[in-house]
C-alpha cells in the first residue's frame, strides 16, 4: 500500500547503477590523492635477466642502475656500486610503482632491517567483514544522495531502510567478489 508522501523505492538496476557511480568516484578520488612513493612490500629473489646497466661508476657517484627482472616476476630498477649478474640473490624494497615498466627499489637487509615491513605482503582479500562494512557504506551514501529524508523522522524506520538497501549491495558484493 503506496502512501503520497512515500519516496519510490530504487529498483535493483538503478541500485547497481549507483553502486557503479559511487564505486568509480571513490576510486578517482583515492587515485588523484595516492602518494607518488609508497613501499609495496620486500622481496629476496634471483636475477633472471640484467636488461641494462647505466653509469661508469664515476660519473654517477660509484653507483650502477641496473633494470632488472627477477625470477618472482619483479622488474625493478635498482643502483648498486657494483655490476649485477644473472643468477644472483637479491634483497630489495620495491619504494614506488608509477606508470614505469620497471618499478623504482633499493637494496635490504633482512639482518639489519628489522623495522622494515613485513616480506613479500600481498593485499588483503576481500572478506564477509569488509563487504558489509563497504554495502553499508554505501547504503548511507545512496540514502543522503537521495534527499535523506523519512517522513516520519523515525530513526527505526531510516535505520531499516538503510540495512535493507545495505543487505542488497552486500548480496552483491559476496556473489561478484
């Protein structure tokens, strides 16, 4: 039963719609503020393939650039006082990945490094705790995007109505995760 002063409910197409919106929005937000260097974690692997080594030793300081690619997939551009070779074991810390093939890295210690982030970090997975608190969210966002407002001002009534719109971008969240 349908009352005058009711807001329509969004159908599921727009609610994906605005989802989308939302989703993407946040996304060039996060990118346009994304720190320029950020360390992505440490790494011990084997040379594969020396691709180039830049500098005379003199000229730079003592320091050679070698681009890199590692037998764990890294490509990374790293200076050493000394020529690199095929074969060899490294330590590095990956200090920026930008729009480069080979990302910018330093050499590590694991022996002396002991502040240093953890080895090899990989990137949380998405898990039931994080889609709920992401559907609700941006059920709230959905809920001041359009006016939030309820009649009745009853704040049992707006909380049900943000839940319910949160259940459906969470049911979504866990089928496409």
């Amino acid at each position: 039963m349908s009352h005058g002063n009711e807001a329509e409910m969004p159908t599921q197409e727009q609610l994906d719609r605005e989802y989308q919106e939302l989703l993407k929005a946040e996304q060039e937000q996060y990118y346009k503020q994304k720190p320029k260097t950020m360390n992505t974690g440490t790494f011990t692997s084997k040379i594969t393939r020396v691709v180039e080594i830049k500098g005379d030793g003199v000229q730079w300081r003592g320091v050679y650039y070698h681009l890199l690619e590692m037998d764990n997939g890294d490509k990374i551009n790293i200076g050493k006082k000394k020529h690199l070779a095929e074969g060899e074991q490294l330590s590095y810390e990956i200090l920026e990945v930008g729009q480069q093939e080979y990302a910018k890295a330093k050499s590590w210690n694991p022996d002396y490094n002991n502040d240093s982030p953890k080895p090899n970090y990989t990137a949380k997975k998405s898990s039931p705790s994080n889609n709920a608190s992401f559907a609700l969210s941006y059920a709230k966002d959905c809920y001041v995007a359009h006016g939030g407002e309820n009649p009745s001002n009853d704040i049992k009534a707006i909380a049900d109505h943000v839940t319910g719109i949160a259940d459906e971008f969470l049911k979504w969240l866990n089928e496409n995760s």
